[in-house]
C-alpha cells in the first residue's frame, strides 16, 4: 500500500485529503439480502469461499454463487472456512459439517458431541482446533474424529485462536490463555498495560508478527500487541474500538473493527471508513474478517457482505475529484506533463492544471481565467517551455506569471480564413507554431510576434488555394526536427506530408478501406493512422507501408481514438478497450484494464506510467506489470449451462472439464469463464475459436464472462478459450453435438429395413395383381347387385312415404280438434304407429340417400316444439349423468309443422356430437326462442372446438374434422344430413366455435302457423326491451333473491355454476352477468377468464357478488376484468343501482362508438338529431377539405349552425374546439392520402387545405409525433 502511495506521489502528494479517499473498493453483495460475512479462505484451485450469516458462497472474481445442499446451507452461520484437499471444513452454528466440492455431499464427523455455535478455526499439520460457545474442540483430518478437550480455560466461549511453535492461543469471552499442546497445560496470560489489568476482557481476534515475536489481540475495547518474549504488554492502540478481526501485510498490520478498517504501522494509522458521497468507498464499517492474497488484493467481510481493492502499484484509478477538490466533471481528451512537473488535463470542460503546490482548473468566464473557450482539443509545450492550448475559441497562451491565459485571433495574409477553430498544435524546427484549425487549414506562427487581443496574420498558411482538399483540420503532428509535418482532414481520405518541397499524399480509403479519423507519430518518425478498426503505419519517407487490422469482436465494429508509443509497444485506445502492437510481430494484446470510455493517452515522463483519460478520472497503468499479468492468467470454466440450466460446474468442484455432449443441435449452450483474479480494477477480456466454425478468435464484449457457443450441427467440435493476449495458452473443450435421432444407427437401420420391405411388399403386389383383377371383377358384379336392391328399397320408400303423410297430417289435425278422451287416445295410437312406421322406412333408406340426388318427401305433422326438443335433450341427459345439461326456452307455446323423423336426426345428431366431443364434466346446452317468424334452436358445449379454417367444410358429405377425425367414431354423415334435412324445411343452419373453448350450432326454422300469428301474447312472455341479465349462483335461494330485485327493469337467467353460466351465454346472449365466486364444477373467476378470451362475449360488463373480501380476490378480479366487486350480504337497492349504473355505461360506450365513427373520414349513418348534424359538419369538412379558407366562420355559413351551438355540439361529442376538429379531419385525411403512397408530402398538405408543407408537417407531429414522411416510410423511424 505504501508502494502505491509513492507512485501516485506526483499527482497525490499536494492532496491534504488522507490516503484513505484514494482507494477504491468494490462491494458485492452476497446473496438477495445484506448478510454479514464472517470467514474467507481461498482453496488450492484459486476460488474464494465465503462463510456468511446464511450459509456458504463462492467468489471467481465476476459472480456469487451458493453451494451446498440446497444452494449454500441456507439459515446456517458460518465462522470458519478450512479448504483442505477438496473439501471444505464448516465451523457452523450446527457444529462441523464437512462438504465434499466435488460430490456436492455433506458429512459430519465422527463424535459423541458435535459443537454448536462454531465461533473460530485454525489448523496445524493434521488437526483442526476448534473453538465453541462450548469450549475448545480437535479434530483429525486422517480419522475423521472429533473430541473435546477437558481444560481450564478462561471461559468456555472460544471466540480466536492462533497455533505458534506447539502452543496453541486461545482468546475466550473473558481472556486470553496458551495452550501447551506437549504439557496439555493452560496458562493464563495477563493483559496489563499502564497499570490497566485487562486479563478479563473480551477477546474477538489474534494475530502474530513472527519476526517480532508480538502477539496482537483484538479486544471489546482496543488492540493489545503481547510481547512473547518480554511475557506483557507492550502497546495499546484504537481504544474505544470493538476489534473484530486481524491480518498481518507488508504494510504493517490491517484490523476490521466496527468502527470502519485501520491501517496501522510504525509511521501512521490510516482509517478506511463507508463514505455514502464517495461510491468507491467500503460498503459498511463493521469488518468481520479480512484476508490479503498473493496479489494484493484485500478482501473485507463487512456486515452487509464483501468489499474488495487492490493495494498494489500496478494499476490506480485517480478520481478528478480526488485531484482538485471540486465535484465538476471532464472528460479527459488531452495530457501533458511540463517541464515543471505540472500535469496538465484537458477536455469539454475547461483545463486543468495539478501541481505539487496544488490545482487550478480554468474555465471561460472565471475570474483571472482568460480561456478563450471551455473546449479542449490539443495541450503543447514549446522548445522555451511555454504552455499553448488548441481550444474552440483559438490559440491559448498561459502566462506563467500572471497565471492566466492570453487568446490570439489568427488570421492567413488575405485574412480570409482564421484559426478560431483550433484543433492542434506542433512546431518545427525554427521554433515556429504550426496550428491545424477547423474550417481555416494550417497556419505557421511566430510566438514572438503575437499579441493578446491583436489580429495576426499568419506567416504561412495552407489551405484549398494552395492545395489543401478541404479545410476542416482534423488532426497535425511533426517529426524530432520539426522539419515534416503531417495532417488528416475530416471527410478527406488522404494522409498528407508537408515539408519545403510542397505537399505529398497516400490514400489511406485505399488502402484501409475507412476514411483516417486520429494520427500520431512515434519517437522514430514513424507515423501511424488510425482508420475506424484499422491502423496504417507509414515510414518517414512514405516509401513503405503497412496495415493491421484489430479484432472488432461480438459486437462487430471497433473505432481507433487515440495512439502511444511505450516501450516495443504501441498501445492503442478504441471504443471497446486498450490494445497493445508489437510492431515488429504485429500480435494484439487486449488489456485487462477497468471498463471505461477512454478518450485519451499520454506516456508520463514524471515515472513511465501509462495515463488513461476518461469521465471524471485517469487510469494510471504500470505497463510492464499490466502486460506480464495477462500472460500469466489461465483461463478457467466455472459452469455449464444448456438451455438456462446448469449442466456442469466443474471448477469449484476443484475438477476440470474437457468435454461436453449435447443431445441436439438446438440446444442453447452458454460457458461462464473466471481468471479467479479478484482485483476490483482489472477487466479480462476473453476470445474463443472453433476450428471450422469461425474464422479467428472472436472476442467476448467488454466485463463479459459469459461465452454463448454459437448453434452447432451434429459432429465433433474443439472449442478453444483464452485470454485475448499474444501468447496466452488456450483451453481447450470437446463439444460432441448428438445427430437427430433420424440420423443415427438405428435409424439407418430402420431405414434399410423399410427399403428391403418395400422392394419384397412390391413382388408380392405384383404377384397378386392378376388375382386382384379377378376379385374386381367379382366385386363389381356385387356392387351392381347392391345397387339394383337399393334402387327397389328407395322405390317402395317413396311409394310409402306418399300415403304416410296423408295419414300424419289429417290425424296430428284432428288429435288437437278433438276433445273426446277416448277418440284421442285412439288417434293417439294411430299418430304413434304412423310415426313408427315413417321412422322404419326413413332408416331402411337413410344410408343411401347421401348418394341419391332426388329427395325424399317430407312428412309433416304438426308438433309442440319445445316438448320435442325437451324430450330428445333429457334422454340424452339420462344416458350420459357425467355431463351436465342445460335446457331454456321462452314461455310461450311454439307449435310447426315438421317432419318428426328428420327433425329428430337433427337434433339426435347436434347433441350426440357435443356429448362425443366434450368432457366428461362438460355443459351442454339447449335454448328455443322465436324471433319474428322464425323459431331459433341453439346448441352449444364447450369442447374441444373446430379450427376456424373447416368450420365452412364441416356441412359437406363425408367431411370429418382434424380435430376429431382419430378420436371418435364417425362417418362424416351425420351434419351434412342436418344441413340438408333443416334445408328441406325451409330453415338454415350456422356455427360459432373456438379451439378449446366450445361450439355453438343455430338452427332457425319459419314459424308461419296462422295459430300462432293470430294468438295474443302471452302475459309471461319476455320483454324484448327489458335488458337480459345472467345470474351465476349455486345458492338457489341466493340466485333467486337476485332475480326478485331485478325482475321488474330485467330478464333474467340463472345458472347453477360457472360451466353452466358459459353454456347460456351463445344461446341467452345477456346483457350483463352477476356471479359469485366460490362454485362447484368451475368457479366464478376461470369463468370470468374464459369469457373474457371470447371475442364475442368479452365486452359483457361482469359483477361479482362474493363472500370472499380478501384483497387477493378483488386483486384477482381486477386483473380479469371485471367491472364491480360486491361482497355478501348486499343491500338491494345497491344492487339494482350498480346493475343500472353497468347497464347505463354500456350503453353509453354504445352512442361513444357510433359518435366514433360519425367523427372518421368515413361518414356512417347517424341516429339522434345531434349526430345528424355532427354528421352534416364532418361531411361539410370533408367537401371543402381542400379549402385553405374553410374556418370555423365559413363552417357556421355553409352549414348553417350557429358560432355557440357549432361550439358545444363540437365540444360535446369531439372533446375538442371546432378549430381543432377541423385539423383533425385534415390530419385524418392526410394519413388516408399518405399510406397510398402516390402524392409527395406538399401534395398531399394543399390536397388538405394546409397552406405551406412547413405548417403541415408541424400541425402533423403535434398530431402523431412523427413527421409525415416517417409516418408513411418506418423504415426512416
């Protein structure tokens, strides 16, 4: 730590703020909750485990992840973590539990009292000393036996313990002792400093400097260092500290306290603290355990989880904050280190210089600033250690003396171009500036001759009248001498050299293929140009050339910004990271560097560290440690994931992994890879290969770890993974991707036995084709005789049917005229037999009627059609009891004259199919109303549906659908029957149905009985005007109430459950539905869900009417849809009130949607006088819409509505004033105009009475929030 303060002195030495504000931690939490952390161990393979207050969890340097049984020992503390040969050694709150990494398994050891309430653990050779709320504990490692040792210790609660040369330290809750392991003695160890005796206080933590022979205990209190040696206590430190844990460094000694963590040494204490402004700070001041690895890093268990930084010098973030003292922000684009020592910063923000005596940020406007403008492009020091800087405003000169800068307006011999645009600096060899501008080319200057607030004509200038392509200097630089100097352009492709002799060029597009965008020149004269993601390096006499290419990665593109020379190297910032060349080899390195928006480099002078400019920071970089680290760094695969699931976890299983196998070529494959380097700062970047797959190594995304194996077809795959650096060693994985089960052995098995089946299949058909022909012949011989009987049955059938029907119809007419009981039971028997006998032929011939193209004639007889059907519905309700049925008809009595024999096929065939292809807790459903003069018999179930593309084919002969065609048994008769039967009878038939939620068939049938014309109404016939409302209650005497308080305004209908309540809904259509919740067969709320999921009834408003008051129900409810929510009991006038206030609001969404389509392009017809003339004024508009003059007066004359009115029926019905209405149907108008794509955007804004297209295209993105254009191209979006 000492080492990093020394580096960072140049920069940090002036700061009075304490060292501590320079360390930046990194905090993780663990788990999904702040849980304290009080052990951390690192096992043999690298990986850090943690023993927390809910069980045990890995660190690999990215993730957390829980292990153990049931992901990490959850509700188990953890105080001690021993890794030890694959397993891990818990001291829990449960005793000592041992877990296996590999197995996942968990054993206890072999013991009469396991310990509860583990509170410490140290080990020594082949034992492990445990210390215990219950005193001090061994353990073997070989026997795997725990024993408790007898001893007089302080107190039985062992809270630290320390092994030292055969003598084991033991801090209880009242003291501190050692244990003589050879003697198996105790000796008490008094703690007396000054004249305090502290032998009884509370000891937490100890730790043992071994070169000093002190003993340093972590007390309730202070931190008392023991001398061995001299057998007392030599020092006191952090009193009023409560030390919970100690860890001896190279920089003295570390101790977590809950006060925050010290640094103490011989020099100083230094205190690191939670600081919530500063969000690199440590994440909580209670430490419970601190561990320092090889590298460096610190890791602090804190009381919220774990916080991690780097002590070494390698590689430092230094916030601008830290170096100023102001909480503004920059963003670092420029550099320089004078030749007094001084760094200077510069970017968007003004410029800041940081020395030893202290900083100053310049900014325009600040008082003694002088600043031309904030904007920093270039920061140069001249051969006589002058400051000049490149800014938006101009030239910049600092005035050492004054401190303070002095602008120069710059101007070329004709004064027609000036250098007010300034983008960079150099000089040549006769001390002259050179100032590359933006929109002025390049001027020499001689610095002696300007003068502050003077115009200066430039000594030379180059420009496009001396042979510069453009004026917009991108970017100038100079060789040693200053004899050469070099300049790229924006939106120019050359590289231009330009000395005494005049000017030279090379095409860079040509050669790299992408316009230059940045440009430097190395301590050699070689100059090098960035180019997009490639780099052209050119020789000082522009006689040699030559391209690299960087690794453009995941993402596909990369962006050079800026360039330095360090060392053999040349290092390269671009948008995704740091990379290094070696020029002579041309292999890239990726750098392991924080990931940042870098803008900038500079090789410090002061000390030979790299600074990094970014937001708000600089990164500076030990390079010769930050380029052996990642060479050095293996590559590990922690997890396995296929398809989201973890397939392998072989490293923190302490195992590797060499191959995987997947089961087929879709299966998604993602590999989580770790360095196991825990330093918050660095930033590993990792590529992959596979050999046939990609062309290189593809670079993963900056800070991800994760490699998603791109989709493999069957085979044998290598996969290669490493660290994205010259020479790092790969890993290698094989991934055998499984063929589909149609490509493997057994497959081709099958397959050939098909083929030589077929091949024998095919002699023993042509062998038996002979024999065929033969029995055709037969057969057609049989057909023939079939279809003569037939023909004779179908005969006598219609010389039958004949007679039939003047039996049928004469008596049905008298069984109704006659009122003589016995002369009725008499035609009775004969109606009864004459039925009998229609129905014995009907099916002697029906079978072949589907072929006949004649029809049969229909016998009618007159019947009670609400009977009829009732009673085919209940026998079908007899013979299937699972099923529940469910009849309605009106009150009425509805009587026609029918054929009884088709019209039970009717209806036997609707109701069978809907018992065939519908659950066994199914609900079918029967419903017979008249309308005008029709009768109209609705069937409906809720199976399985009909797709929506058969339900036109279902009616044809022999058409089965694909849903039922394997299901059950059918001929494909039997609706195209119904179809034709209901045809003959003058009626139609149609059919609503959904997949999984049900059909529904309609049949309508004339109702013309002169009976029934002439009959008055009967007094309990529905009113067609009352609205039809549903009740959904299993509660009769509930249901019943409900339709006691409706019945006067209300139709109402009660079902029984929710199923039942789906049933009604084809054939009762309400209006509005009132449920309950909790029902037998389906509840209220999966009845809700269904409705809503039916195009047709979702718009239903729907009340529940419950028990149930909990807010998980109402929540529910709400999330269904439904309206109102009433609970139980209920008062009816509140009831009725809701039902009505329902009702009103649906009505009202009813006139809303036709004033909707009144106000549209498209006029419909109104009803109500006031939509008559709304209708008139949209209609108005839209004949003058061309009219640049149609305002609102001209509106009020052309259609002879007043100024007032026009405004409140506009303001009514439209929400809006007249003029806006009147833009309205303009903008409308326009989108019809614009989507048919034939008239430009002028156009169309005259074709809609705009005035300018300027005036429409801004009234249109008032309107629509985009431009007309992108409105009819989204692609321009």
């Amino acid at each position: 730590m000492k080492r990093l303060l020394t580096l960072l002195f140049p920069l940090l030495s002036w700061i009075p703020t304490p060292a501590s504000e320079h360390l930046l931690w990194k905090n993780i939490p663990v788990g999904n909750m702040p849980m304290a952390v009080h052990a951390i161990t690192r096992a043999g393979n690298g990986l850090i485990w943690l023993g927390t207050d809910y069980g045990l969890f890995g660190y690999d340097g990215y993730k957390i992840y829980g292990y153990g049984p049931d992901n990490g020992f959850p509700g188990c503390q953890i105080h001690g973590v021993e890794a030890r040969n694959g397993r891990l050694y818990l001291g829990t709150n449960n005793g000592l539990q041992i877990l296996d990494t590999r197995s996942g398994a968990v054993r206890y050891p072999v013991a009469d009292d396991n310990p509860s309430e583990i509170r410490a653990m140290t080990s020594e050779g082949n034992r492990l000393w445990i210390g215990a709320l219950s005193g001090l504990y061994e353990y073997d490692f070989l026997t795997n036996e725990l024993r408790k040792c007898r001893l007089d210790l302080p107190h039985d609660a062992v809270y630290a313990l320390l092994y030292d040369r055969g003598d084991l330290y033991v801090g209880t809750y009242r003291g501190l002792c050692r244990y003589d392991l050879a003697e198996n003695r105790v000796e008490p160890i008094e703690l007396k400093y000054r004249g305090a005796d502290k032998s009884s206080i509370f000891v937490n933590a100890l730790a043992l400097d071994t070169d000093k022979r002190v003993l340093h205990a972590g007390t309730e209190g202070s931190l008392l260092s023991y001398d061995l040696s001299a057998q007392r206590v030599v020092d006191e430190r952090l009193r009023g500290n409560s030390v919970k844990s100690l860890r001896l460094c190279t920089d003295g000694m570390l101790a977590g306290t809950d006060n925050g963590l010290y640094l103490l040494n011989e020099q100083e204490t230094t205190l690191y603290r939670h600081d919530s402004r500063i969000p690199g700070s440590i994440a909580n001041n209670i430490i419970w355990s601190l561990m320092v690895d090889a590298e460096g890093n610190l890791l602090a268990g804190t009381d919220t989880g774990l916080s991690i930084t780097n002590t070494t010098s390698g590689l430092n973030i230094i916030q601008l904050s830290a170096l100023t003292g102001r909480g503004d922000g920059n963003q670092i684009s420029s550099m320089l280190r004078d030749a007094d020592g001084a760094l200077w910063l510069g970017g968007p923000n003004g410029i800041i210089r940081v020395a030893d005596e202290g900083s100053e940020w310049f900014l325009p406007g600040n008082a003694n600033s002088g600043l031309s403008h904030n904007r920093i492009r270039d920061i140069f020091q001249d051969r006589r250690g002058t400051i000049w800087v490149a800014t938006d405003g101009g030239l910049n000169r600092f005035d050492k003396r004054r401190r303070r800068f002095e602008s120069f307006h710059i101007e070329d011999a004709g004064g027609r171009y000036n250098a007010n645009w300034c983008y960079s600096i150099v000089e040549d060899a006769e001390a002259h500036l050179w100032v590359g501008s933006y929109m002025g080319g390049i001027m020499a200057v001689d610095p002696a001759a300007l003068k502050a607030g003077e115009a200066y004509r430039a000594r030379r200038a180059v420009n496009t009248e001396t042979g510069l392509p453009n004026n917009l200097v991108n970017r100038i630089v100079s060789d040693r001498r200053g004899g050469v100097v070099w300049a790229i352009l924006f939106r120019d492709d050359s590289l231009i050299r330009l000395d005494d002799g005049g000017q030279q060029r090379i095409n860079v597009k040509e050669l790299t293929g992408n316009y230059p965008n940045t440009l430097y020149i190395d301590p050699d004269d070689v100059v090098w140009v960035g180019a997009t993601d490639k780099l052209l390096r050119v020789s000082p006499e522009m006689t040699q050339t030559r391209v690299y290419r960087l690794p453009t990665g995941e993402s596909g593109s990369d962006n050079i910004i800026d360039l330095e020379k360090v060392g053999a190297e040349l290092w390269i910032v671009t948008t995704t990271g740091v990379w290094t060349l070696d020029t002579d080899t041309g292999e890239v390195d990726l750098l392991p560097l924080p990931d940042r928006s870098y803008a900038s480099i500079y090789l410090d002078p002061a000390d030979g560290s790299v600074l990094l400019g970014s937001a708000d920071e600089i990164i500076q970089v030990n390079p010769e440690w930050i380029v052996n680290d990642i060479r050095e760094k293996s590559v590990n695969i922690m997890r396995v994931l296929v398809d989201g699931k973890v397939s392998a976890a072989p490293f923190p299983a302490g195992s590797g992994l060499s191959r995987i196998t997947l089961k087929s070529a879709a299966d998604e494959v993602k590999i989580e890879l770790s360095s196991l380097d825990c330093n918050p700062v660095k930033s590993y970047r990792y590529a992959y290969h596979i050999p046939g797959v990609t062309d290189d190594y593809v670079v993963l995304p900056p800070g991800e770890n994760t490699l998603s194996v791109p989709h493999l077809s069957s085979g044998t795959y290598k996969l290669l993974i490493r660290h994205y650096a010259a020479g790092a060693t790969p890993i290698s994985l094989q991934i055998k991707v499984q063929a589909p089960w149609y490509a493997r052995w057994y497959a081709i098995c099958a397959y050939l036995l098909v083929l030589g089946g077929a091949t024998l299949s095919t002699i023993i058909l042509l062998r038996r084709r002979d024999r065929r022909r033969l029995e055709q012949r037969e057969r057609d011989h049989t057909l023939t005789s079939i279809r003569h009987k037939m023909e004779f049955l179908t005969n006598i059938s219609h010389e039958l049917k004949t007679p039939l029907s003047m039996i049928l119809g004469p008596v049905s007419q008298l069984r109704e005229e006659v009122s003589d009981k016995k002369m009725r039971h008499t035609l009775d028997v004969i109606h009864k037999n004459a039925v009998r006998i229609n129905e014995m032929v009907h099916k002697t011939v029906e079978i072949d009627r589907v072929d006949l193209e004649t029809e049969a004639p229909v016998i009618r007889s007159r019947v009670d059609v609400t009977e009829f059907c009732r009673s085919i519905f209940d026998s079908y309700a007899e013979a299937w009891p699972s099923v529940h049925f469910v009849f309605t008809a009106d009150n009425e009595p509805l009587t026609a004259e029918w054929d009884v024999v088709k019209m039970e096929s009717v209806f036997n065939n609707l109701i069978s199919n809907a018992c065939k292809y519908s659950k066994e807790d199914a609900t079918i459903g029967c419903s017979i109303r008249r309308i005008g003069r029709s009768i109209e018999i609705r069937v409906s179930d809720d199976g399985m549906g009909i797709p929506a593309g058969e339900q036109q084919l279902i009616f044809q002969r022999l058409f089965r659908s694909s849903r039922t065609a394997e299901m059950k048994n059918g001929t494909g008769i039997g609706l195209y029957l119904v179809k034709r039967y209901v045809e003959m009878h003058g009626g139609e038939i149609g059919v609503e149905s959904c997949e999984n939620m049900g059909t529904t068939f309609t049949v309508r049938l004339p109702y013309e009985t002169s009976e029934a014309a002439a009959a008055p109404p009967h007094t309990e016939n529905p009113d067609p005007a009352k609205p039809r409302i549903l009740i959904v209650e299993d509660n009769r005497a509930v249901a019943e109430l409900i339709q006691d308080i409706l019945s006067e305004c209300c139709e109402c209908q009660i079902a029984s459950n929710g199923r039942a309540g789906l049933a009604l809904l084809p054939t009762f259509r309400p209006e509005l539905i009132l449920t309950d919740e909790m029902m037998p067969v389906m509840s209220g709320m999966e009845m809700c869900r269904r409705i809503k999921a039916m195009p047709a009834f979702a718009s239903i408003p729907i009340i529940m009417v419950t028990a149930r008051e909990d807010n998980e129900t109402e929540t529910q409810a709400a999330r269904l849809g439904i309206d109102t929510f009433v609970a139980k009991p209920f008062e009816a006038p509140l009831l009725r009130a809701l039902v009505e206030q329902r009702l009103h609001a649906k009505n009202a969404v009813r006139e809303s949607l036709r004033i909707e389509q009144i106000t549209s392009v498209a006029p419909i017809v109104a009803e109500s006088g006031s939509e008559r003339l709304l209708d008139l004024v949209t209609r108005t508009i839209e004949e003058h819409i061309d009219d640049t003059e149609l305002n609102v007066k001209a509106l009020c004359e052309k259609t002879g509505i007043g100024n007032k009115q026009l405004g409140r029926l506009i303001k009514k019905y439209a929400g809006v004033t007249p003029v806006e209405y009147i833009r309205q149907i303009r903008m409308k108008k326009a989108v019809v105009l614009l989507s048919q794509h034939k008239f430009t955007i002028a156009e169309i804004a005259y074709m809609v009475g705009f005035g300018t297209p300027s005036y429409f295209t801004r009234c249109f993105i008032a309107q629509y929030g985009c431009k007309p254009s992108q409105y009819s191209d989204p692609s321009e979006k």
